[in-house]
C-alpha cells in the first residue's frame, strides 16, 4: 500500500475515497457538523498515524469505520454521555415487529425523531441500524452489557414510536 511508504498522493486519494461516508456516520452520530467534521479530522489523524497496522488493502473500508466509530464515541465520552445501566431483570418490552405508526412515518419524522433521543440512545440506534453493529459488538465499544445495550435500543425505537406517533397519527 502507497500510504505505507508516507505517499502523500496516497494519502489524499484515500481521505477523498473515504471521508464522505465517514462524515455522514460522524454527523449521525455526534449530530452536530462542526463536531463531525472536528471527529472526522482525528479520525483520518488516526489512519494515517496507524496504517501501518493495516494489513490488509482490501480491510481498509472497515478499518477505517471502526477507527471514525471509535472517536465517535470518544467524543461522546468527553461530552459526559451516559449509557444507562439496567437490571438483567428488568423486563423488556416485547419486540412486536414493526408495527402501523412505524410504516406510516416519514422518513423525515423518523430522522427528527432520532435526533431527539438522548444521546447514550442515539449512539446505540445508530451503530445497530445504521452501522449494522450487534448489540453484543456496541456493548463493547460502549462498556455497557449487551443486556443494556439491546434495552437501550429497545426503549429508543419506543421513544421513536411515540414520536412519530404524536407527530402524524393516532392509532
């Protein structure tokens, strides 16, 4: 690999290659443009730093998701968000599948209802929708159980029904 050898070229075409995806995961996860273009830059800080742990070209999409996930949650961490912690016994409520309300909304409402939950909920929905982590590698990243992590994840898409609920249709 070019970069290997401190290509600068190399370096650009891989930021270019790879930024815009990276920044839209930063954007949906810290919801906020300066700071993901902030995460963004010490993200690709990171890859350049470390490049020479990857082993693999073809791993390179990959390794660098989990490197922008990382600061992510790094930034989240310095901004003091905390994941709830819950009791193995507390009961979940039931995943019933995706239900009316859920169908009806638009994807608008949906968007605006995620960026309304809480931020510990947010990042959970986002690395298990949008980044199609399990609950088992999110509770990893985040240094919660996965118990909590799918709890989380349950409580946040019921905080989405409710949104989209209250915003377009009553059942």
């Amino acid at each position: 690999m070019r970069c290997r050898k401190g290509d600068v070229a190399a370096f650009k075409e891989l930021y270019e290659a790879y930024s815009k995806a990276m920044f839209n995961i930063c954007l949906r996860m810290v919801s906020n443009v300066a700071d993901a273009e902030d995460v963004l830059q010490e993200a690709f800080t990171q890859v350049f730093k470390n490049i020479g742990k990857l082993n693999d070209a073809a791993t390179a999409p990959a390794w660098i998701k989990r490197i922008v996930v990382n600061q992510c949650l790094n930034h989240l961490r310095k901004k003091k968000v905390y994941f709830e912690e819950v009791d193995q016994n507390d009961t979940m409520p039931e995943d019933d599948g995706v239900d009316e309300a859920w169908h009806a909304a638009t994807v608008n409402y949906v968007k605006e209802a995620i960026e309304a939950l809480p931020q510990g909920y947010k990042a959970v929905v986002n690395l298990y929708l949008f980044e199609d982590y399990t609950h088992k590698e999110i509770a990893n990243f985040l240094g919660i159980t996965e118990s909590t992590a799918k709890t989380q994840y349950m409580r946040a898409k019921e905080k989405i029904r409710q949104f989209v609920k209250e915003k377009t249709i009553t059942l």
